[in-house]
C-alpha cells in the first residue's frame, strides 16, 4: 500500500512540477487538514494533497507526502539504472528516470547519479525525443525545472555545486537554440543589423533570466560562492557568443550602444552593485562585482587606465565603505584592495589620492594608534577601521608607519572624482 501510495505522489509532483508554470516549491512541516467542504478555489484539486496554487506558480508539498515519494523513487530510481546500463532507453524507461530522478533532487540536490541520469536524457534521448523539435522542448523543459529547483526556498538547492554545474551544461545547449530562433543559417561570422540586434536581445534576455536566478540564490544563502562562480562562467560565455555577432570586438574596439548592451547593459551594472550595496559583508557577491568591472576593462579597453567607468565604480564603494556602511571587509578586502593597487587599473597619482582618502578617514575616527603599535594590538579597534588599515598597509607593502605619511583627506578625493563625472 505504501508502495503505492509512493508511485502516486511521486507520479503527481512531477506532473505538476513539469507541466504547470511552477515557480517555487515549498516543503511544508504538516500538511494543512483539508476536507471536501474546507477546500477552497486557492487550490487546485487535481492535486491534492499537494497544495498548488496556480494563480502564484507554488507548490506546498508536505514532508510526510514527500519522504513516501522519496522512498518509492529511490528504489524504483536505481533499479531502472541497472536495467538500463548500456543499452537503448525505452520510453517507458526514460519517463520512470525522469519521474524518480526528479524526486530524489528535490530531497537530496547532491545526488550525482541523479544528476547524470538527468544529463543522460538530453544526451541520448528516448525513441519520443528523437526529433529537433521534441529535443528542444526536452531541453527548455529541463532549463525550467532547473530554475525552480535553484530558486525555491530549499534547504541546500541554491548552494549545490552539482545543481550549477549541471546549469551550465543546460546553457550550453540552450543557447545555440536562442540563437538560432533569431539567426538565419549561415556560414558567415558577420549577420545584418537587424538580425544580430534580435540575437543581442535573446542574449539580453537570458543574461537577465540567469542574473535573476543567481540573485535569488545568493540573497538565500549568503556568501554563496557557486552561483557567483557561475556568474563569472555565464557572463565569459555571453561574451564568446557575442564575437560570433560583432566580430569587430575581437580586435579590441571600443563597445558602442549597438554592441555593449550584450552582456555589459549598465542595468545590469547597477543591478549588480545595487545589490553588493544592500549586502556589504558578502564577499563572494563583491569579488564578483570586481571581476565583472575589470573583465569589462580588459575586454574593450587597450588601455584600461581610461576606463573612467571602474574608476566612477571605484569612487562609489570608497564613499560606501566610509560613509554609508562602514565596518565590512568584504568592500576592502572583496572589491578595493585589487583594484586600486593595479597600476593597470588606477594610474599611480589616482591610487595616491585614494589611499590618502583611506588615511584621511582613520584620522577623522582618531584611530592614529595604528601607525605606532601596528596591527599586532588590534584589542579594542572597531572592526570598520581594522578593515580600512589592512587594506592600506597591503597597499603600502606593509609598511604600517607610512599611513602617517598619508593623512590628508578623504573628502577632497571623492569630490575630485564626483565633480570629473558630471
């Protein structure tokens, strides 16, 4: 009985999770007490007892439900590998992996052979997926069930390495399927105008849809180094496509408005550092703020010391550092540090004038302390001012007596620079 009851709701949460516009999935403690009188429009009875809401795009789906769903899926799971190593996979056969490796990954994300399973299909579709059309859809499909996954409020979803990885080999496939929707064949590197402007505006919408889903990911789990490691993976793939519609920035030119908005849309800048701002000690989330600024300079820029964008980025964090948010390493140590101490970056009279603003900020908290006893009596020191002096002193070769050398102001800089960008 438990058995079949297991294969019923493991059947009816992949029906909803594949077939419904779901957008998140939650595990709920106890499931509500529901009679025929006391169920409402809220629900859709079709799935009972899951609990989805249509009009929002949710699942509840209580945890008693799930772990009778889990067990059958595990054993049937597996079984079926064994049954089908090597050899053609049935529809039949596909549909079972398909319905039980889904339920494992919502109660484990870190289950590998699940994942492979899942791989597997796009890889070496059944007899049903057989065509361009069918696989597309597969693949789409798949890309959708992904994204709930990483985006629900789960408990290790939106950390998991395997889940981001296994995201990556999605895009891969899905973007040569966007492209090609709004690209004519051809064996040309160069496309009109208004075709290359359609494939910008698919790249566009995707780099938002994965920015959103990264996002998402680091708001619930902080510090969460995988998706912004994908991040950085996802933006240099974005930018290996985009040679392929402007093949003019392989030489270095500089982006205009027809070209930039591929991946480097100021919208998504802002978006980043908004966020960054809103999240001062998330130094996964800063480090990647930095990489996404100086890729952008290496990129476009022969000499990046003109760059006037990362320098009017930089003048910002310093601004926010010691003004609005003081007391997080993760701006010094995550964003700052690098990119003022590269002469590639900041010309050495700028880097001057920002390290002479860091000293001017110790001076105005009366911190001059640092400059005689080091860093090696930090007993009492506020931890926002410990920050600014570790980022100083890595500046100045550890030499802790030349912050003295360099109290001057902090104000004068960031109004040079303000006044540089109006």
């Amino acid at each position: 009985m438990a058995a079949m009851d297991g294969k019923l709701y493991c059947r009816l949460l992949h029906r909803a999770l594949t077939d419904l516009n779901i957008k998140a999935v939650e595990i709920l403690a106890s499931p509500p007490s529901l009679s025929d009188n006391g169920v409402d429009d809220t629900y859709d009875r079709a799935y009972l007892p899951l609990l989805v809401v249509t009009s929002e795009h949710v699942v509840g789906v209580p945890k008693n439900i799930l772990f009778t769903a889990f067990e059958y899926a595990h054993n049937a799971f597996y079984e079926r590998v064994r049954q089908t190593t090597g050899i053609t996979v049935t529809d039949e056969d596909d549909d079972e992996i398909d319905c039980t490796s889904l339920v494992l990954l919502l109660v484990a994300s870190e289950n590998l052979t699940a994942v492979n399973a899942r791989k597997r299909r796009l890889q070496h579709p059944a007899p049903r997926f057989q065509n361009k059309p069918h696989q597309h859809a597969l693949i789409e499909r798949e890309y959708n069930i992904l994204t709930t996954l990483l985006t629900s409020r789960l408990q290790k979803h939106s950390k998991s390495p395997f889940l981001w990885h296994y995201r990556q080999h999605l895009v891969q496939l899905l973007l040569p399927i966007a492209l090609n929707a709004v690209l004519p064949p051809s064996t040309s590197l160069s496309f009109p105008d208004a075709e290359a402007t359609a494939a910008t505006r698919a790249l566009e919408s995707l780099c938002h849809a994965e920015l959103q889903a990264v996002l998402f990911a680091a708001e619930y789990h902080p510090m969460n180094y995988y998706s912004w490691n994908y991040a950085r993976w996802f933006f240099s793939i974005i930018y290996t496509s985009s040679l392929h519609l402007y093949p003019s920035l392989m030489d270095g030119s500089k982006p205009t408005n027809h070209t930039a908005p591929i991946f480097m849309e100021s919208a998504i800048i802002r978006k980043i550092e908004k966020w960054c701002f809103a999240h001062a000690s998330d130094t996964s989330a800063w480090t990647f703020y930095q990489w996404l600024l100086l890729f952008y300079a290496d990129t476009f820029f022969r000499a990046p010391t003109d760059n006037k964008l990362v320098l009017s980025k930089l003048v910002d964090a310093v601004t926010f550092a010691t003004t609005v948010s003081p007391g997080h390493d993760a701006v010094w140590a995550g964003f700052m540090r690098r990119i003022i101490a590269d002469p590639r970056y900041v010309s050495p009279r700028r880097r001057d004038q920002f390290m002479d603003a860091i000293a001017r900020y110790l001076r105005s908290r009366k911190h001059d302390s640092y400059a005689t006893q080091g860093l090696a009596n930090s007993q009492g020191v506020r931890q926002q001012d410990k920050a600014a002096v570790l980022a100083l002193v890595e500046l100045r070769d550890k030499d802790v007596y030349a912050i003295e050398q360099c109290l001057t102001w902090i104000a004068v800089a960031c109004d040079v620079y303000r006044q540089e960008r109006k």
